[in-house]
C-alpha cells in the first residue's frame, strides 16, 4: 500500500502524537518516582557540640517538662540532632559502641527502652568497667547488654535505627568526645552501608553470647 | 478531515511507531546514562584485618620487589583494600587521624608523596609524641603536618582521595587497631558526604595553622 502527501501526513502526526504521549509518561513517571522513592538520608554532623539544654527532646511528658527553664541555650547543637535520630526509632536501636557514659545519650535509650523499642547493646569490656560507665545502669533497666571476651577492643561506634538508618563515626558516646573534641557522625540511609554494618550487629551479637564463653583453654576442656 | 478505516489504521501505525521510538530512545539514554553516570563507590571494611603480606602494593618497582617470597598470605584482607583506596590518589590526600603509627599505612603515604600527590597531614598533639608515632618520620619526609592545641583531642581518623573519595569510620591508623580491634572504615563518593569533609579538612587546617598559635593568654600579649 502506498501513501498519498495526506497519508504520509497522517502517518507522521500519529508518530509526533505517540512521541509526545511517550515524553509526558515518561516526566510523570520521573515526577511520581521523586515523589515515590524519596532521597535516602546523608547527614553529616560534626563535633564538639555547641553545649545546649536537650530537656525539650529528652523530657517525658507530663507537667512542667517543657520548656526547660534552665540557663543554657536552647537552640540547635550536633548533640540535639544525634539525639533526635536516635528518638525516632519506633520498632528496634542496635547499638554497638566502644564507650558509652554521656548522660544524656543514656537517656536517650533509657526512653526508648520505656516505649517498647527493642534495644540490644553491644560494648568493650574493659571500657564498661570505667567509673561513669552507662552500661551497669543500662541492664539494670532490663536493656539487653553484650560485650566482647577479646584482647583487641570493640572498638565500633555505630547504632541502627529501626533497621534502615545507620548512624556511625568516630565519637564515642561520652561527654568528653561530645564537648571537647573534634568528631564526626555520619547519618546514612543507603542499603550498601545499612545491611553490612546490620550484618556484623548479628555477627558481634552472636560472638559474644554469655553461652558460647569459654572460660577455659580448649584443650582443658577436651582432657 | 474525517479518517476513513485505512486512515486510522495509518495514525495508529504512526502512533505505534513513535510510542516505539520513544521507548527505544529512552533504554539508549538510560543505557548511556549507566555508563556515563558511574554508581558511586558505597563499601564497607570491617576489621581486625586478616594479616596478609601487602609488598606487592607497597613496594616501589625494582628487581626483585615482587612477588615477595615472604611466609605471609598473599590474598586479599581489610587492609589492603584501605591501602589500595588511599594508593589510588593521583593528585591529592588529606589526612586527619588521631592515632597514627602502622608502619603499612605510612609507607602508603610516603609513597604517594614521593609520587608527587599533594598531601597533608592534621593529627593530635598528644597521641603524636607517643613511642612508635609515624608522625615524626612523615615530617622529615617533608610532608605537611598540623596539630591541634586544644585540651580536647583531634579524634578524627578520615582521608579524602583526590578531594573526591572520603575513607572514614572507627580506625585509628595503628596495627593494634587494623589486626587486634572490631572496628570499621566507610568509602564514600557522595557528595553529601565527601563535601562537608572537606571543609572539615580545611577548617581544622587553617586553626591548626602555626601561625595562628596563641602560646601566652591574649590578656598577657596586650599588656
């Protein structure tokens, strides 16, 4: 069959109209995906803290919590904004860190514990011992502690909210590391980063179980 | 202009075709877009590193430097993944760790140095004095380094690759911590990331600047 010029004509406004039909899919589709799958969180926060009141998000409600009286500022800090990650845990916090003695990063758990989150602790030994120390106060709240039975130290400073948002860096959780010194804290949303660190959480956790110690040498136990 | 049955059947036929030609466009721009558009490196290391023998990352070619003959695994581990990150510079690294003495790791940075990559060096003036510190020897290497004066330590142990990959996480740069410690490192291309650690970098670099050193109480050089 041959096409006459309004044949062709026909022809070719069929294909722009299916050209353009494909186009605006296409840009609903991408509007739709922005709206659908939403930008991974990637924060950034760095230390020392500006030393501010944190009353506001650690405070339990009931009567006169809020707002805090107190003299210290009460605006932004890198500490407020560690704690509000850590707040917005709704079903499980895996924690896994070398020192933990700030008040109120242990507050922080302590809430969250209270709401039902399941919290499971993993910390150095020789570290946990130290006067000031959260972790004695942590298990006698019922919080689930594990540490490590090894020369070398744990030396990871990283939780797991909710399983999807991992928060690590090089601060330990202590109010020297959060007030004195210079650290960082990455906030991370992206799978390649969450899944590995989750995996080794399982893997530590499992390690140091009370019913796989092992007291004694290997051959002491075989005699 | 009414369209008879052939008529439709052209527009249709059009409209199929430019549907097709759109499709087709689009795999070729999201084919393109793959490659053109790398997926950023996202990886993670966990240690205590296997130990195996890292000569042939870090010897400078000659006869004889490889392979080496040693006793050691030859395969793949922790720490040569870290070494393989940092020796890939090809114009820059900033340094900022606050523990530094693994013989490897400095061998990596005097290496990049004599290659020519512009490297600089931010550490704690406290950990840099102690017995075993590779501080010293970079120094004499003529590479750049600055230390804080803070009472507060430089806890950061972070590198930038070419101001483009960030090597962050829980590792201070000594053999205690890369064979005996739990402890992880993140490589990140993000621009999220990598961004704000770099101004990081060249904040701490400017205060660190001896130039700007205060050795006596402001009220003492107005008197």
């Amino acid at each position: 069959m041959r096409l006459g010029p309004a044949g062709w004509c026909r022809w070719a406004g069929g294909a722009a109209l299916g050209l353009a039909l494909a186009l605006a899919l296409e840009a609903l589709a991408r509007a739709a995906g922005g709206w659908w799958r939403r930008r991974p969180v990637r924060e950034v926060l760095f230390f020392p803290s500006r030393v501010t009141c944190t009353e506001a998000l650690l405070a339990e409600p009931g009567p006169g919590s809020c707002p805090c009286p107190c003299a210290l500022p009460h605006g932004d800090s890198a500490l407020g904004r560690l704690l509000r990650r850590l707040l917005a845990a709704r079903r499980s916090l895996e924690l896994c860190v070398f020192a933990f003695s700030s008040p109120q990063l242990a507050r922080a758990v302590h809430l969250l514990h209270r709401r039902g989150v399941r919290v499971r602790v993993v910390t150095d030994a020789d570290y946990m011992a130290v006067n000031g120390s959260q972790i004695g106060r942590l298990r006698l709240a019922g919080i689930q502690v594990r540490h490590d039975q090894e020369s070398g130290y744990m030396h990871h400073k990283f939780a797991i909210v909710d399983q999807k948002v991992l928060i690590t860096g090089s601060l330990n959780w202590t109010t020297q590391a959060i007030q004195s010194n210079r650290e960082n804290v990455l906030i991370v949303e992206d799978a390649e980063y969450v899944k590995p660190f989750l995996a080794e959480f399982e893997r530590i956790w499992e390690e140091y179980n009370p019913a796989n110690y092992t007291f004694f040498p290997e051959g002491k136990k075989q005699k």
